[in-house]
C-alpha cells in the first residue's frame, strides 16, 4: 500500500508532518493485517532559485526525544527520473517525522510517499 504524504508541495514553503507510525494495523477484506513502512520515496521537480534546500528524515520511540536519520540535499532542479529512495530494512523505531526547509528554493513542487508491505 502506498500512502501519499505530501503531493505537489510548493517548495518555496517550509513543511513539516506529523509523527507518522513505522507500523499500521489495516484492515483488508475483514481481515486485520499489520503492515511495516519498507522505503520512503522523495521527489521534486521544476526547482527554482538556490538550490540548498534539504529534507531532514527524523526517527522517534516517545515523540518527544528524537534523531535525525537521514537528510537529503536537493541539489538539482528535477529527480523524477531519479527519485530518492530511502530502505527501510528493519524498522528499529516507533515514529518518523519529515521535514522540509527550502534554504533559497523560490519554486518547484514536491512529493513524498512511504511504501507499507
């Protein structure tokens, strides 16, 4: 299943989720299956002005304590043909946040979706 978190953001705008659950209960033809983020896709395209806008990947167990897992540089004005992936192999987390912080980006739009197996 894959869950859209963000669609077609303005990238001159600073954006934040919520704490969102590595793990999910849905239930699927009357039956309750528990299913696990695996990889978090990332991808922006038609970026204008400076280009040093950075995707910060946060992890939590509480949501009150939390470390930053991963951050991603947007460096180039398009990656549709080469999204960023990011693997989850072994969710060792409750929680994961993610947030955008545009450093100079003026435009572009961006999309974040998280596969759930």
């Amino acid at each position: 299943m894959v869950v859209e978190i963000l669609r077609e953001w303005e990238m001159a705008r600073r954006w934040e989720s919520d704490w969102i659950p590595f793990v999910v209960e849905e239930n699927i033809s009357s039956v309750n299956q528990r299913l696990e983020a695996t990889c978090i896709e990332f991808s922006w395209r038609q970026v204008g002005g400076i280009l040093n806008g950075k995707i910060k990947f946060i992890v939590s167990n509480n949501q009150r304590t939390s470390k930053l897992l991963k951050e991603i540089e947007i460096a180039n004005v398009n990656n549709e043909q080469d999204s960023y992936f990011l693997n989850i192999y072994y969710p060792s987390y409750l929680y994961y946040k993610i947030v955008y912080e545009p450093n100079g980006i003026a435009s572009g739009r961006l999309y974040i979706g998280a596969l759930y197996r």
